[in-house]
C-alpha cells in the first residue's frame, strides 16, 4: 500500500527532464478511469452510482474505479489512485470526485480513516486513533492529479454531487467546502493538465427546476445514494455541463455522443465568472444582464455584504461583486450565491487595492465594507484605508452617475458604518441615542495614543472618520444620488457560507461557533438587547436602495441597534426584527448541516 509520499515520488519518477512526461503507450483511442466514493461507484439493490451511467453519453471506454465509503485519503491510502496510474496510458482521461466521506475531524480519537485535515494546502494532522499523518483533501488530489499529468493523461476534477436539497420539503441552497477546494486543486494542477467540472451546481441547478416532488423520488433510502434514475440524470448533468463548458473545456468534451441529453438544467454564474485587474476593466458587459438594476457589492464575501448579494439577487438585481483576490473562500460563495439566481445576473472582479483612484469606476448602486480589526497596533493604515476607500468608492460613483448609460443614473449610494460610529461615553448616563449622534471620543483618543492605541478604539475611529468622510462628501460634492448610512449594532445570525479558516468568522458568530464546539459561553446579555441579524440587515440595505430610486437624492442615516432610537430603521424594514433565539439556532444549524456534509 503506498502512501501519500510514496504516491508523490511515484509520480515523479515518472516524469522526465523538468517535468516532462515520458513516453509511455497511446491506445488508438483513450479510455476514462472514473475515481470517486458511492455516488459514483457500481453499488445495488435501489441505489446506483453516476459513474456507471457515462458510458451512456460519451463514445470512448470508461473504467469506473469509484468504491463505496472512500474519501480522498483513504483512495490514496488504499492505494487505488496509485492502481489507475500504472494503467494509464497518454491521451487517457481521469474524473476525481471526492467530497461526501471527507469532513470531520482526523485529530478524533474515534478517526474513520477519512476525515481530511482541514485546509486548502501543506496543513498536516495527526490522526487520534492511529497517528497517521492526514493530509487536505487538496493535497491528497492534487498529488494524485499531477502522477497521472506525469504519464501524459489529463485530469477532470469534479466537485462532489450535492445531497437531495429538496430534503424537508424547501429547497435549501449552499455548497459544501469540498466543492470550492475541487476548483482550487484543479487550478493548483494548472490549465495544462487539469480542468474543473462543478458537478455540484449543475446537479443543484437541475434538481431546482425539477422540484421537490421530482428529486425527493430520486432518493428512496436516504438524502445522498440516488436510484438508478437518479443516477442517470446526475451523469446527464456531467455531460451537459461539459457540453456547455459550465467551468471551461474539458479533454471530454470531444468524446460527447450526440445528441447530448437534454435534462433540465441551469446555466448560471459559475461559466459566467469573470475576475479581472480593476472594475473599470469590465466595460460593459453587466449591461446584458436582465435584471431590475445593477448593485455593486463591495468586499462581497464579507460575512453582511454575502446576505446582502443574497437580498438583491433574490429581489431580481444584477450583483457585481469586489474580492481582493479569488480564494476557496469566494469559490464557496459563488457557489451559494448560485442558488439566488438563474441567468448571468452575478459578476466578480478583482479589487486589490480600494483606496486607489478610480477603484470604483463604473459603479452603478453601492455597499462598502471598511477593514477590521480589532488587534491593529498603528492606527495610520486601518484609518488611511477606510477614509481613501470611502472617498474612492464615491469619486467612482459621482464619475458614473455623470456617465450616460444604458440602466440611467445611479440611484444610490449605501454605506456600512456601525454603532460605534454613533455610542459616546462622554454622553450621560441615561442618554437615548439618535441618528444625530456621533462617536466624539474615539478619533480623539487614536490622536492622542497613537500606536497604543488599542485596537477596539482604532476600529471604531477608523468607522466614524470613514463615516464622516462619506457625509463631507456628499456636502462638497453635490452628490445627486441618493446616499443612506446603516450604522448597525453587533450583527448575528447565520453565514450564507462557512469560510476557511473558521477562525475568520465574524466574531459573534465566532462565539456561538466556539460555544457549540465546547468553548466557553460568551456573555450575551447585552448583545441580547443590542444585536440585529445579519438578514435583516442585508434586506435594509435592499430597502434602501429602492427608496432612493423611489425618491431622487435622499441622505438619511439609520441606527440598526436596540436601546438605542431606532424607530426610522424599523418603519424602513416595515416588520419585527429577526429575534435573538431564532439568530443563534439558526446560526447553530449553519455549523451542524456543514459538519455533517
């Protein structure tokens, strides 16, 4: 049994001088060697796997080496990765598809052999049980992937099938973290040797437009083994996605008998992606997008800005998205945010840098997030970052809503402050808060502390300067947008998506995370009576905009926050808050349903 070292050195002995592959036999035509756990293996009785439904739909040979209960360690431990390659032949094609028997946790006294260490890279753990080295499931795969790219075969990295999202009735959207490291393993590998099948969405994006009845019939035993029926429509989904380059061409994609099946499917943002340098590289190409209006997101896979896209998008808008840079993390977003929408109505770009000049360009409506942190030493760049970030966004926006364009003038302009922008302690004891007030203290005291200042008393500088900064402009630069302030207490309530690390959750939800996994109980008492959920907050954000558009150049401020006067919020929001219990259960689901997938 070789080992996942062992694996590594195989492949690279098999490659020749820098990494050439050697000259090693071609059939007359390739064959595809399918590896992969139960939803792809031959199994019996009522279930079956796809893998055995391929052959059906592409003119080559397929070998199905998928076997029940494996994960991308025990494959490789087993050995079974290390059987495919000593068949391979050049110009052969391999399907990787693991993701269902690869969470929880190797370092458990009770490990199953299949839990992967938590990660996307070199990150190693030690198993409880048996103190074998555990590896990341990127690692187990893109080390299998580049020994058959050494004997000169090509790699499809598939993302895993989802389980029946029809379970209980509602359709429940949102991918687990194996599908964004399935398109981070394929990337590690490279262009030349490895491609991306999401698997995953094209399989939820047919189950959507079947519906509840439908899909639920294709899972008689429980929410993950499909019957033989299912498992055909689930290998039809494969072949349409590569049909369609759902994530890009594929080595298959020549081998597709015709017709190919037409199963009712969704081509929605993950063929549509687009990252690019700066937003004022996109051009046009949002306006195709049929949609109520254009909302640009900034810092999208934030833990408020992900529900926020989630809000507009379900309410019929165009989503475009910054991110610094593509991460796991974003492809964990795209993936849930895939489910709020049908058609190229989400777009993501690149934005390193946003206190840079023209970051912003072609903005059309607006949330910005600002940098946090709260163990921040020197105070010059958190404060730098969210004064020229808000100043920036804004030059874009007044440059825009001067632009003639086909969707009109923007409208709009969101900015996401917070309550510590707002709180004083310098008020009176018994003192009720207003919109007009303001946080008098804390830039004060970054002056007179500067770099010890603590890191608590720079955030909530860095916000009231960003803040003010947002108003004085609006004042000297006679904006005619509209230009809305939320300045929300501590937000909780579940994440559209659990990012990597965990430990980059926001951090009350950070501590109900903690809480359930046997840390200690946070104080909630005064967040009880102070926090908002992170839903209602996203739909405010909605709310707002479309009072804009309703109503030319409005400028209004909101406080999202109990003990506080937030009256105006309320009639904005026209409903009683997301109530504390519902926010922490729901949150507390959030981080069950993902352990268990």
């Amino acid at each position: 049994m070789l080992s996942l070292p062992t694996l590594l050195l195989a492949g690279l002995a098999a490659s020749g001088v820098h990494g050439t592959p050697v000259e090693v036999a071609r059939r007359a035509t390739p064959t595809v060697y399918l590896a992969g756990d139960s939803t792809m293996a031959k199994t019996s009785g009522a279930l079956m796997g796809w893998g055995e439904y391929l052959a059906r739909y592409i003119n080559i040979p397929v070998v199905n080496k998928a076997i029940s209960g494996r994960s991308a360690r025990s494959y490789t431990n087993e050995g079974r990765f290390t059987e495919i390659e000593r068949v391979l032949q050049r110009d052969d094609i391999v399907v990787i598809e693991f993701g269902h028997n690869d969470g929880g946790s190797p370092n458990s006294a009770s490990d199953n052999g299949r839990s992967d260490c938590p990660g996307t890279g070199n990150e190693v753990c030690k198993s409880g049980k048996t103190g074998e080295t555990v590896y990341t499931f990127n690692r187990y795969v893109e080390t299998a992937a580049r020994s058959f790219v050494a004997k000169g075969a090509r790699v499809i990295v598939s993302s895993q099938t989802p389980n029946n999202l029809f379970e209980g009735g509602a359709f429940i959207p949102g991918a687990p973290r194996f599908v964004g490291y399935a398109a981070q393993a394929a990337r590690n590998v490279g262009n030349g040797g490895a491609s991306f099948v999401d698997h995953f969405q094209a399989v939820a994006n047919m189950f959507l437009k079947l519906g509840s009845a439908k899909t639920n019939a294709l899972f008689p035993n429980d929410h993950t083994h499909t019957s033989p029926a299912g498992a055909d429509l689930v290998a039809q989904a494969f072949v349409q996605a590569i049909s369609r380059d759902f994530n890009g061409t594929t080595p298959l994609k020549g081998f597709l008998k015709s017709p190919v099946p037409k199963v009712p499917f969704i081509v929605g943002f993950p063929p549509n992606l687009r990252l690019v340098g700066s937003l004022n590289r996109v051009g046009n190409t949002t306006t195709t997008m049929a949609s109520r209006g254009l909302v640009l997101i900034t810092g999208i896979n934030g833990y408020v800005a992900a529900h926020t896209a989630a809000s507009f998008l379900k309410a019929g808008y165009a989503a475009r998205g910054t991110v610094r840079t593509r991460t796991a993390n974003v492809e964990s977003l795209v993936h849930t945010l895939g489910q709020y929408h049908e058609g190229n109505r989400l777009e993501l770009v690149e934005v390193p840098d946003i206190s840079v000049d023209g970051a912003f360009d072609r903005a059309v409506e607006a949330h910005l997030a600002s940098p946090v942190s709260m163990t921040e030493t020197d105070p010059a760049p958190m404060m730098r970052a969210a004064v020229q970030g808000t100043t920036s966004l804004l030059n874009s926006a007044l440059t825009e809503s001067k632009r003639e364009s086909q969707r009109g003038a923007l409208k709009s302009v969101v900015f996401m402050s917070t309550i510590s922008a707002v709180f004083s302690p310098s008020r009176p004891a018994g003192h009720v808060f207003t919109e007009a007030d303001w946080n008098d203290v804390a830039e004060e005291e970054v002056r007179r502390l500067g770099k010890d200042t603590p890191g608590y008393v720079i955030y909530q500088a860095s916000k009231t300067a960003a803040e003010r900064a947002f108003w004085r402009f609006g004042t000297k630069k006679g904006a005619s947008f509209g230009m809305t302030a939320l300045c929300p207490a501590p937000v909780l309530g579940p994440p559209l998506y659990l990012p990597e690390p965990i430990s980059s959750l926001s951090m009350r939800v950070k501590d109900i995370y903690d809480m359930f996994h046997g840390g200690p109980i946070p104080e909630f008492s005064p967040v009880r009576s102070t926090f908002i959920d992170v839903r209602d907050v996203a739909e405010l954000v909605l709310r707002a905009v479309e009072k804009d558009c309703e109503a030319e150049g409005g400028r209004e401020r909101y406080l999202l926050v109990g003990q506080f006067d937030a009256s105006k919020a309320g009639a904005l929001l026209g409903r009683d808050r997301t109530g504390f219990q519902k926010s922490v259960v729901d949150s507390a689901e959030v981080f069950v349903d993902a352990e268990a997938a």
